[in-house]
C-alpha cells in the first residue's frame, strides 16, 4: 500500500517547480514590498580572496544570481572564462592556474627538446589520432533548471554516445601511454584530465605528447602540485580515492568499476548504459556521482537519481548539478539526519526521506530568495507534510539564503540549512 507521502508528490512536484523560477518578479495582492527582487551581487562579498583575484585572472565584481546560480565572468591572461556556479567558478579558476603552470613549462629548454625528439619519432604519425574529449553544449537550460524544468525531448538525447565500433581501431591502443601521461599531468595539476576547457586541454596536450613520445620528464622540479581534483568537485569523503583512481585507472576502467558499482546499488542496465554513456558527464564527474552515491550506503532507490541523471544531463552543468546534490545528500545522511530512501518528484527530482520520516530537500542552490514562487512553494510542502504526517521539512541548500527566506520559512516550521557546502564563499 502507497503511503500518504508517495500519494503528495504531484503536489510537491507543483510547488517545486514554482518555487525555483525565481526570475519571478511578481508583487503580491498586498503590497509592493511583500516579495525580494533578486540581487546583482558583488563578487568581492561573497567570494574568498584567493579566489577572486590571482597572478593570472580577476572575477568581474557583477555576479547576476539567475537561474539558481552565481554568474561569474572571470578575465585571464588566457582568455575570458565563464562559471555556471559557485562550483564551476573553484574549477575554471584552478584550470586557469594549471594553464598558467604548463605555459611555463612549455618554455623551458627540455621541455623544447622533447618536442624536436617527438617530432622525429616513429610515434609522430599517431599524434593525429588525438582527440579534444571536450564537448560544449550551450543555450540549454542548466543544472537546477534541467532537472526542474520540462525540457524538449530532443534534449535528452544530445548527450547520448554512440555505439560502435572505434574507427581507429588497434592504432588507437598505441596512444595508451599518452591518455596516461596526460592523465597524471592533469591529476599532479589538480585539474580534471577530461574538462570541457578548450584552453587548458590543448596545454595538456602538448606537455603528454612531450612526455609520451619525447621522453619529457615529468618531476616536481618541471611539474608543480597543485592539489587534489576532488577538492574541486567536492566529493564528500572521497576525494583522495577519486584522485588515485583518475590517476590510476583509463576511461574504459573506471566505467567498469561504476558499472559494477551501480549494479551493486540495484540500477537497471538500461539506466547504467544510459549514464555511463552520456557525453554530460565526463570520467571524472561519472566516478564522483558514483562515489557519492555508493557513500548513502542503505539508503534504498539510489537507482531513480541515477535513472534521472542519465536521461535528462545534456551539459557539463548537469553533471555538476548531479554530484553536488548526491554529495548534499550524502553529508546528511551521515552527519545530521540518517536516510531511508531517494525519491523522484514528478519523475525528474530527486528528493529524500529520512528515517524518521522528514521530507529533506537537497539543492545545489547558490544564491535563494524569497519570491512568490517560493511562498507557493512554502504553501504546497505544508500539504505534504500534513499529508505524511508532520514528521517535518527540512531544505538543506549549498550556497546562501537570504535573511527574509530564512525567516519566512521558520515562521511556516520549514527548517533550512544554507551554506552547506559553500565553496568559494567567504
């Protein structure tokens, strides 16, 4: 028998998806002032400082909070950058500072000679069959938008791989040696070996290609640590397990060790194909959403975020949307409030129920204020609560809530926790 929250849902779903079209301006019948207007933030008040400005890049002070995310515009030696979030902002900001690692390296005089050796090499043919693993998708709704939206059809399908077999056949098998060496460049350097960023992707190419084929050494001397990719992804507990096994482990293993991983958590094969297929999400953001998930062990219907995910992420976005909730879900489970299942709202959200029966919303939600759409929001989840049995609310957020959320949620006993995983905020 369907309990009384499964038989809610249509209700939350509603009331969900009003609540987060916070580009609602809208007054109420009352008065002018009774709902916020979403702000243009300064970035030098929200961001740490040595996030905001470094030897190579400055973030522009305006930071425009639509659409569930911080806007940043960051300047570089190298370009002008864009970051989809506070968490989009830590990895450009990081990729800047790798970029700026390898041109230097570049310049030194073994690293030249490497490259004359590779180009006289009997490998030197084989470097046509490298390939930019990029793949950029833009105009689409993102992140918290995908998922709470109703997006075409012909979404879903543009971050689907397709099946065949490799043109290039045992040719490729020789550039084994170089997806490593660029692997352990990429993962000294604390950045993601498969980023969507064009910029860093041709340095690291050039540094593996002298390594591989040029014999270019790579030591602490030529190649600066700059930390943990996982720290930038922020990967509950597992961020050093996930940095081992980008470094350790080729594409092709760490999607049989998910695959397995995920069949172990009950997902359908189809559900398993389906992600581990899906352009959206790299090796690196597919193995951190696995991580996170396997770390909600108990937690039963882990299979419907993973169903989610792989039908609806179309961008890079997306996939950072998936880990960052899985990882919100995560710390609450096992810091504050156990558990016991995942739910889909409307089949497209995924939310959770505790053990003790509280309704836990989790957002990657960067900057929430209280708008009309999430007093309808607040109205809507009091009938589901009521309908389960006022066992209680709690919405747990990454980024920051405003003061007036805050207090018109605790007036309607809805408990928020902001700042959950704050990132690159102050």
């Amino acid at each position: 028998m369907k309990n009384a929250f499964s038989f809610c849902l249509p209700i939350l779903v509603g009331a969900t998806l009003s609540c987060f079209a916070q580009t609602d301006h809208a007054t109420a019948p009352g008065g002018e002032n009774s709902f916020e207007q979403l702000p243009e933030l300064k970035a030098s008040d929200i961001i740490k400082p040595e996030l905001l400005k470094g030897p190579h890049f400055s973030v522009r002070e305006p930071v425009p909070t639509s659409s569930g995310t911080n806007q940043f515009t960051i300047d570089s030696d190298y370009g002008l950058f864009e970051a989809d979030g506070n968490e989009m902002l830590v990895k450009r900001v990081r990729e800047i500072g790798a970029i700026g690692e390898l041109k230097e390296v570049s310049r030194t005089d073994q690293f030249k000679q490497s490259l004359a050796a590779a180009a006289k090499g009997p490998l030197n043919g084989a470097k046509n069959l490298v390939q930019d693993p990029a793949n950029t998708i833009s105009n689409v709704p993102k992140g918290i938008m995908k998922f709470m939206g109703r997006a075409g059809e012909s979404l879903k399908k543009v971050g689907q791989k397709s099946e065949g077999k490799d043109p290039q056949g045992s040719s490729a098998q020789q550039l084994i040696g170089y997806s490593n060496a660029k692997r352990k460049v990429a993962v000294k350097l604390g950045v993601d070996p498969y980023s969507t960023n064009t910029v860093l992707q041709k340095e690291l190419d050039g540094i593996a290609w002298a390594s591989f084929a040029g014999g270019f050494a790579l030591t602490a001397a030529t190649l600066p640590v700059g930390g943990g990719v996982g720290m930038a992804l922020s990967v509950t507990k597992t961020s050093n397990s996930l940095d081992s096994m980008l470094l350790d482990k080729s594409p092709g293993d760490l999607k049989i060790m998910n695959r397995q991983a995920l069949t172990g958590m009950g997902v359908s094969e189809s559900d398993i194909e389906r992600l581990l297929n899906n352009n959206s999400f790299s090796p690196t953001t597919s193995t951190a959403f696995v991580l996170n998930l396997k770390s909600l062990d108990g937690v039963q219907d882990r299979r419907a975020f993973v169903h989610i995910a792989g039908q609806t992420a179309s961008d890079e976005s997306d996939a950072i949307f998936c880990v960052q909730t899985a990882a919100l879900l995560a710390k609450i489970h096992e810091s504050e409030k156990p558990l016991a299942r995942i739910a889909l709202v409307a089949d497209r959200f995924p939310i959770a129920v505790a053990k003790d029966g509280t309704v836990v919303v989790a957002l990657q939600w960067d900057y929430a204020a209280w708008t009309p759409g999430a007093a309808r929001f607040c109205d809507e989840v009091q009938k589901v609560d009521a309908e389960s049995g006022r066992k209680g609310i709690l919405v747990a957020i990454s980024g920051q809530a405003s003061p007036r959320l805050k207090q018109e949620l605790q007036a309607r006993r809805i408990a928020i926790n902001d700042r959950v995983n704050p990132g690159p905020l102050k």
